[in-house]
C-alpha cells in the first residue's frame, strides 16, 4: 500500500513512526553497545586475572625450588586468586611438601581443601589418589578404602586396584588382596606397573 503513497504521506508516515518508536530504537541499540563494551571489559578482567594468577604461581614454584620462602606468595594466590587453578596446584605442593615432613594430618587439610575448590573430575581423581595414599600410610584403612572409591577415571584403575591390594594384604585378606592385584594386570598397559603388581601377587603365593 505504501507504494501508492506520496513523497509527502511516506514522509509523515515516517516520521509518526519515529515519534512513536524512538525510544525503544535508541535504548536498544544502548543496551547492544553497553552489552558490548560489558563484554569486552569482562573479557579484558579475566584475562589480567589470569596473568596475574598465573605470575603469581610461578614466582611460587620458582621460590620453591629455590628453598626461599613461600608464606606471602601462597597468602596471594590464597587471597588473591583464590578458587584458581593455580591456588589448587599450590595447594598439591604444598601437600607434596607436607608429606615430606612427616605431617599427615596438614598434608590431607591441603588436599581436601583442594578438593573443595573443583569440579574436575580428573582432578579430583588425581587428588584423591594422594589422598587416599596418606590415609594408608596412616592405617586408615576404611577412609582409604572409601577415597578410593570415589576415584571414577580409567587412568587412575591401575593405582586404585593396586593400593586396594595393599590395604587387604595389611589386614591379612590375601583372596581379596589378590584380586585386587589381578585387576590391576588385567587393566595395566604400563609394563613396570604390570612386573609390580606380579611381584605382588606372588609375595602372596599366587602365580600371577
């Protein structure tokens, strides 16, 4: 219809339509740009975060080789970049540096505090490994046993086996013991871990 118009009608039809419709145009098209610079800003944040944390992390590693003092880098990544990747592998050395000294019980606050800060599952299967491994060294053999369980990842069902081998082998179960270790060969691709768990199996009598 509007080609049967005038210039003039087109015209006044046009511009009622700006009258009526102006704001909405403009205040949408300001909601597109702040969304755009929001984006960008956001992106720019995370992105010097992550540097940050990143930095911070390796002047952590880098002092911890050195035997340099770590207690104001950890307070930064604890603070400053907390619930980040980086604060989770901090906290694995520090574990790591725990066991070394002979305390357990710090080295498992370390771990689960790890364990609190992620959802990966293949990290949390790594740390409840070492979890799992302290809590046998302590002959905490129903937590060990029940760290273990929770480990789902194929990579880590050679480990699993194998300490739920030596845990049944402490407490004298040498049938479950040993099926523990055939489970472990069985799922072995590893072939020093396959010769462990033989020479494992056979301390209990059974030829592998």
């Amino acid at each position: 219809m509007s080609d049967y118009l005038s210039d003039e009608e087109q015209s006044e039809q046009l511009k009622k339509w700006w009258d009526e419709n102006w704001r909405s145009l403009i205040g949408g098209v300001s909601l597109a740009i702040v969304a755009v610079v929001g984006w960008n800003q956001y992106q720019s944040y995370t992105i010097a975060r992550s540097e940050s944390a990143a930095k911070a992390y390796e002047s952590y590693s880098n002092a911890r080789i050195a035997g340099q003092p770590v207690e104001d880098l950890l307070a930064e990544i604890d603070t400053e970049h907390s619930k980040t990747p980086y604060q989770i592998f901090s906290l694995l050395y520090r574990a790591k540096d725990s066991v070394v000294e002979s305390d357990w019980g710090t080295a498992l606050g370390h771990l689960d505090t790890a364990i609190s800060l992620t959802n990966d599952p293949r990290l949390l299967d790594l740390i409840r490994m070492r979890k799992a491994r302290i809590q046998f060294q302590l002959e905490s053999f129903d937590e060990s046993l029940a760290t273990l369980g929770k480990i789902k990842g194929i990579g880590f069902k050679v480990g699993v086996s194998e300490l739920t081998g030596d845990i049944h082998r402490m407490r004298n179960d040498n049938a479950r013991a040993a099926e523990a270790y055939q489970a472990g060969i069985t799922g072995a691709n590893d072939s020093s871990a396959a010769i462990m768990l033989k020479l494992k199996l056979s301390s209990l009598g059974i030829d592998p």
